[in-house]
C-alpha cells in the first residue's frame, strides 16, 4: 500500500513537472470591433516620429500598418511572409498612421 502511494506521488511529479516545461500554446483571441486580415512581410520598427508600435507590415498592394500585440510574440515572425488579424486601436497620434493590435499571426508562403 505504502509502496503504491509513493508510485503515485512521483507519478503526478512528473506529470506535473513536463506540463509545466511545455511550451504554452498561443491562446486563440477573437478579433472584436475593427479588424483587418493582411498577409504580408512583418518587419521591426524602427526609429518613428510617432513613436509607437513595434513592427509593420507592407502589402503587396501597398498598404502599410503600424503593429504591436498583447498576445503574439512579432520577434519570431520579424522577416517572414505572414496572415496576420489585428484590431484597429483606433490609436494615433497627429500626422501618425493608426496602430492595431495582433491577435493572430502565422507565417505563410
């Protein structure tokens, strides 16, 4: 009896322990309000006079958007072909172009 309660603590250790050591998946957000779907290259932002937002994405018909994300990484898609869905924040400031934020991203070809 003992010898079964010990292999079922150590058990649920290690249970436990590699739930804790995955990688979390990226939770999915509904895109409420003004959103956009765009595929396009996402690149880091540089220096800006609006000072805000930490990347972009240009289109292939020329449409660029100021990003930022509560919920994606951007660092791992920065350089790659994505399908991005953002929320327009309706955020910007005089002269500025308005900034979304990401709730879905996956890279594409």
């Amino acid at each position: 009896m003992r010898l079964a309660i010990i292999v079922s603590i150590s058990l649920l250790g290690i249970v436990a322990f590699s739930a804790c050591n995955r990688k979390a998946a990226t939770p999915f957000v509904e895109c409420k309000g003004d959103c956009i779907t765009v595929r396009g290259t996402l690149q880091q932002q540089g220096m800006t006079t609006y000072q805000y937002g930490t990347h972009t994405i240009s289109t292939a018909e020329g449409n660029a958007y100021v990003l930022k994300s509560d919920v994606v990484d951007l660092k791992k898609f920065e350089g790659k072909k994505v399908k991005l869905t953002a929320q327009n924040l309706h955020y910007t400031v005089e002269n500025g172009p308005e900034l979304y934020n990401v709730v879905v991203i996956k890279e594409v070809e």
